[in-house]
C-alpha cells in the first residue's frame, strides 16, 4: 500500500486506494492498450485482525479457499491457513432418532490457555460476544470461556440434547441456538467481532468455518444412520473434507 497501489507517485497508480479491515472484493484484469481483454480474476475477503493476511489455500479437491494466514509471506510462497484458538470439532447435524433437537455442534479449544468468548471495544467501552454467523443463529452469553484443550457444546435444545447424549463431567452445554442444519449440506461459521464499517454496523471476524455436504467425497453416515461428522485433527485446516470422518457421537470428548 505505502509503495504501490496507495501512493499517488507509484508508476501505475491512477488513484490511490487502500484496503479496508472490515473486506473487499478485489479485481485482476489483463488489459491492451488501456482496455480490458477479457481475463480476471477475482477474490473477496472479510473482516480481519491487524497483522494478519489472507491467501490462497489449496484443499484436497484441487479448490482453493481465500482465508487468513498464520503469518504473513509476501514474495513466498503462503504460510498454512490460520487455525483456532476455537475450532468446529464435531457436528451433529441429523441425529438418528430424526428429531432435530437433539443437533449439537462441538466447539474446541486448541490452545494451552483458556479462552473466553468476548472481546472488548476500546472505543464504545462495550464487551461484545462471539456468535455463528452461518449455519444456525446463536449469541454467546457473555463471559463464556473454554478452558485449555477443552470443549463446549452448544445444543439445538440442551434438554433433548441430554436426554440423547453424555458428557464429561464439567463440560459446558449451551443453547438453545435458532435454526437449524441442514440435512444436505450447510455452511457453519464461528465468528468474534470486529471493528464498525462507515454505516456503523458491527462486522465480524471469522474464526472458523465449515461447508459440510452429505454426499460423497463427505461421510454418508452421518445422515441419519446415528454417527456425527468428526474433526480428524483440530490443528489442521477445517473447511476441507479430508479432515473430517464418521464417528460415533462423542461430545465433550
């Protein structure tokens, strides 16, 4: 930004722009002789934190993500996608009595230090919660934390969720969430909040996401026939299939 695009003297600079913390769409077009010739490539991002950077991430079926990355790499090649604190670890998302209250998605805390889901507005003097932004509609109390390594369920209704499953002792179940997953694929997304834009509207940081599917190359079981979908390895990059299988339901463990 300083010695390209936003600086006005830049050779090939028309007008100066910057990119903004709250997302944008950004456009590569060829063009001869001042006219654009027909290739573009085109990618959008969301909100993000200070420092971090976005990049391409090539998943197991040869598609790529536009995502954070743990650290910054210009003019290298792209460090791995940026994963936790808080990842999706399990879903369930058709339970196999066929009664959607008894869906959970399990969070996991993939640190040695707790986490709470909160965050302070230095500007406002507010503390704003975290909250799913896709998939189902659910606002966390505030004050909620995750301690070291451990779990939290939130529930579709805590009380079918209990009457269905056990948990560890000391295990926090929350809920109930609004919505509900979708049988045929769904994209769930946990995100903390960020900065305001210029219509002084809250926007939000993703922290994690997945884009389940109920058809191959995706579990088939876990439609009804009893197993949830399961995180192979909470370290590694979430929004690709070949870090989730079928597993009995285990939530909290």
């Amino acid at each position: 930004e300083d010695i390209h695009f936003g600086n006005p003297s830049a050779a090939g600079s028309q007008s100066a722009f910057a990119l903004s913390e709250n997302g944008e769409t950004l456009y590569l077009s060829s063009s001869t002789n001042g006219q654009l010739s027909g290739y573009q490539e085109i990618e959008s991002f969301g909100a993000s934190e200070r420092g971090v950077s976005f990049g391409r991430y090539q998943k197991s079926n040869g598609a790529y993500n536009f995502v954070s990355m743990s650290s910054a790499t210009p003019g290298i090649a792209n460090a791995y996608p940026l994963v936790g604190p808080i990842v999706i670890n399990e879903i369930m998302y058709n339970p196999g009595s066929g009664s959607a209250d008894e869906e959970y998605i399990e969070l996991y805390n993939t640190t040695g230090a707790p986490v709470i889901l909160q965050d302070y507005d230095s500007d406002t003097g507010e503390l704003l919660a975290w909250k799913f932004t896709d998939g189902v509609e659910f606002t966390f109390p505030l004050g909620t934390t995750i301690g070291p390594y451990d779990y939290l369920i939130v529930a579709k209704d805590p009380v079918s969720f209990h009457a269905a499953f056990s948990t560890p002792f000391g295990i926090q179940v929350v809920g109930p969430y609004n919505g509900q997953l979708n049988n045929a694929g769904e994209k769930i997304e946990l995100s903390k909040p960020g900065d305001t834009n210029n219509q002084g509207l809250r926007m939000f940081i993703r922290v994690d996401r997945v884009n389940y599917e109920d058809s191959y190359p995706w579990p088939l079981s876990p439609n009804g026939n009893g197993p949830c979908l399961k995180r192979q390895i909470p370290d590694a990059y979430g929004n690709d299939v070949i870090n989730w299988e079928a597993a009995p339901a285990s939530p909290g463990y």
